[in-house]
C-alpha cells in the first residue's frame, strides 16, 4: 500500500485485542459524497434546527489566510487530525509557494483530499463492520468503529467571497475563458460537514509549514544493478558500447529513464516496450542497456562524425594539429528541447503506447523557427514541483549554462553543461528548492536558485525541461 509520506501525521496503526500491530496503516475506504436534500431529509425537525444555527454560526468570517495543502483538519467526531492534502497542485500558490486548495478539494481516499479521522464517535454512525484499535494522539489504545468521511454536497463551505480558481485543465491554451469553471479558494473560515454530522474545521492553514519538506515520486524510479552488484541511480551513458553513444548519450539515458518510470509501474507498457515483467531481471544493467540502446535509434543525438572524417581526410595536416591541441567531438547531443520531447513520443508510438508532453524552455526550434523565451523563477519552481506531484520524473537539459551538481554519496562537486539529467524530486525549504538528480548512474543534488541564476545568462539559449505523460 502507498501512502503519501509527506502528509502523514499521527500513528494509525491497526491492533488487535491484545494490542498486537496486524496492519501498519489504515486504508481510508473512499466514500461517494452525500447531497444537501438526502442529508436534511435524513434530520428530524429538531436536528434540522441545530444543524441550521450550527451552520450559520460556522458561516460568520474572521480572517480570510488562505487554505493550502498540508493545513491539519479535525473532524469533531474523529480520535485523529489529519491533514489536507492536494495530490495534483491547481497552479496557484502564495507568495511562499504554497499550493492554494479549492471548494472541491474534499475527495475522499487514500491518495485523494480527505482521509479517516481515527475512529468516530458519533451517535448518527450506525455503519456495521469490524471495530478497530488504534493508538491515540496521547499514545493510548483506542477502539471503535472506523471513521469513514461522508462529504455533505462534495464541496467544502464557506469558501473565499472573492478568490475563484480554475478547474484544472480548464484554464489550458486555446479554452475561451467565458467556459472556464472556476471554484472558490478556501480560507481557515471554510469548513466541511459529514453525513455523520460531524464538523471538520481547519486547526491551521498549513502555511506555517516552513521546515524542510522532502518529496519523492509516488512510484519508484529505476535502480539499476551494475555489473559489479552496486546499485545505479537510473542509467549511465558509460554503459553504451560505442564511443559516439557514450560521448552524446545523455539524451537517450533520460528518456530511458523516464520511460522505465512508467513501464515499473504499469505492466502494459512494460509489455508494450518489449521488458522483462521481472524487474529483478529488467533492472540489471545489460538489459537496461539494451534499453537505452534501443531507444538511442530513434531518440538519436546529433552525430558529426561522418563530416568530422570528411574534414579530416581534406585538411590532414590541420587537423592532425587541432587533434593534438583538443578533442574534436564527434556528436553534439540532441537540443534544443522540442527535439528530444518529439522523438521520445516517436519511439513510445513505434511500440503503441500514446504519450503527451508539457515543456518549459529557455528559446526552443518550433515549426522550423528559433523562438527566444525566458523561464521565470515561479515558473521553473511550479513546474518542477506538478510533475514530481503527478508522478512524472523532468528532463532537465543545461546548455552552456553551468550548473553546479553534487554527488550524494562522495560530496563531490561538479560543474555540467551541455548535459541532459533526469530530475526525480526536490526539497524545499525556506530560502531554496533543492533538486535530486540521476545522472551518470548517480544520484545527485542541485540548487534550484542556481540553476535559475544560470537560465537567466544567454549561454542559458536551448535549455528546459519536459515531462511525459500516458495517454490512455
């Protein structure tokens, strides 16, 4: 079972009668929302009375700070608080990059919104099933009935009078902006009402939430074991048989990785690129090399080596001069970045599987033309941090632009450039966002403000970075 590390708080594990663990984690069984009708018809008069002053006590505002992700909740019936949780961020953030949450950020399911409270406590909750022993926020053993949300109407009330925000994907390029559905931003004001009648408030809005905060992919990235039985970070261009390959093969290695990504987690595209079902034999490096080696055919770099002979054999003597001075490369890589995003869908569409891309560059070739572009700081810093939400590892492509890495397990610095890596997560902390790197069969760090400082230098011309997504 999968659950999000970064929003989990206080211990829900499952007992039995003698206290024993015999489950480490409580699912939150997902629930269907209630409506306003079904809910009050279910009230006597009496309750109707109560709910109805309840909620327009509940309704006065006091202050409008913004709701985000990671705000804690309690419900008034639930042993637990939780927090609120946002699986794919809606674009809109605070000053501090807080991810602002909607009226109808209230699914409820493990990896959704809302997840249990503990265990409920409310009289109106008759459900039948198996009572569960948890341990309590004062770390005491606590049986009862499974809390299980009901959202009341499946929205949040109370939301911000002002503040509307877009529902996803319908604020993209090329949708009339009068068809755009736009939901109201929430505030420590709003607030949600079980079917069980009880009130989940905010206790904070979750923008104090200011320590460092570490986050991942949802599913694994490749490791790989090498041939000497160390484990490799993604895949290293080293491994490629041909010098050209192992020269300009940064490309084809983060394709490579981002495509077995998604192949690990999804046994029809796996099947579909022709891998082994057995990641313990897929991950080993020979065939993940073949891997790579295949996808260098159609996700190709940009090879000089037949000009290079050519000019070799007309000015010998030249050359013979130039060689001993410097290395002449033989291959210039694949950039700027629409190039590797087109041949990458290329190759997944040779072995049925349909992929989309989202790019964010710095100048890139469209319809034949050089387009000169700009990645702003909240621009790159959101970007990043949707694809790593939606599970979707970024190519990163430096051209001139140095960029300062620094290898996790040595320490060791180093300047790239000219380079593609694969970045797999971030953590961000008050003054920086810190980058977690594959590259070179290594994991490796970087500082985000450093790589916008290098963006913003016109060596910086042809760099960005592309997520891929399936498309079912």
């Amino acid at each position: 079972m999968i659950r999000n590390k970064y929003f989990s708080d206080s211990s829900n594990d499952i007992r039995d009668s003698r206290g024993k663990v015999i489950e480490k984690r409580m699912d939150t069984v997902a629930s269907k929302p209630i409506s306003e009708n079904d809910f009050l018809g279910s009230m006597n008069d009496s309750e109707k009375k109560i709910f109805q002053q309840h909620l327009e006590q509940e309704s006065v505002p006091t202050g409008y700070p913004y709701l985000v992700r990671g705000a804690v909740l309690r419900c008034e019936y639930g042993s637990h608080q939780r927090k609120l949780n946002l699986p794919t961020c809606h674009g809109v953030y605070t000053s501090t990059m807080h991810p602002l949450v909607h009226e109808k950020d209230c699914v409820v399911g493990d990896h959704a919104n809302i997840s249990t409270y503990g265990i409920c406590s409310s009289p109106q909750n008759t459900q039948k099933g198996a009572k569960v022993t948890l341990i309590s926020e004062n770390g005491a053993n606590i049986t009862g009935r499974a809390c299980t949300p009901v959202i009341v109407g499946g929205k949040w009330l109370n939301g911000h009078p002002h503040t509307k925000i877009a529902k996803n994907r319908s604020n993209a390029k090329g949708v009339n902006p009068r068809s755009r559905t736009y939901y109201s931003a929430l505030t420590t004001d709003s607030f949600l009402i079980c079917a069980y009648r009880g009130l989940i408030k905010p206790m904070t809005s979750g923008q104090e939430n200011t320590e460092s905060v570490k986050t991942e992919l949802r599913n694994p990235f490749p490791v790989v074991v090498d041939n000497n039985g160390n484990p490799a970070y993604g895949g290293d261009q080293m491994w490629f048989q041909d010098q050209i390959q192992k020269d300009g093969g940064c490309g084809p290695v983060a394709a490579a990785n981002i495509l077995a990504h998604i192949a690990l987690s999804d046994p029809a595209v796996a099947a579909a690129f022709g891998l082994d079902p057995d990641p313990t034999v897929f991950l080993t490096q020979n065939a993940y090399r073949d891997f790579m080696d295949n996808i260098y055919q159609t996700v190709r770099p940009y090879e000089i080596e037949e000009i290079v002979d050519r000019l070799r054999e007309k000015f010998p003597n030249s050359f013979r001069y130039i060689e001993n001075k410097t290395n002449i490369p033989t291959t210039i890589g694949l950039w700027p970045i629409s190039p590797m995003a087109e041949k990458t869908v290329e190759f997944a569409a040779q072995h049925g599987v349909t992929l989309d891309y989202t790019t964010l560059t710095n100048g890139d070739i469209r319809n034949g033309t050089y387009k000169t572009e700009s990645i702003g700081y909240s621009q790159g810093m959101i970007f990043i941090q949707n694809a790593i939400y939606n599970d979707q590892p970024v190519a990163l492509l430096n051209t001139f632009n140095k960029t300062e890495m620094i290898n996790t397990a040595t320490n060791r610095s180093l300047e790239t450039q000219r380079h593609w890596v694969t970045i797999t997560g971030y953590e961000k902390n008050e003054n920086d966002m810190i980058l977690a790197i594959s590259s070179w069969g290594n994991e490796y760090t970087m500082s985000y403000k450093a790589l916008y400082e290098s963006w913003r230098s016109p060596l910086a011309a042809g760099s960005g970075m592309i997520c891929f997504e399936v498309v079912q």
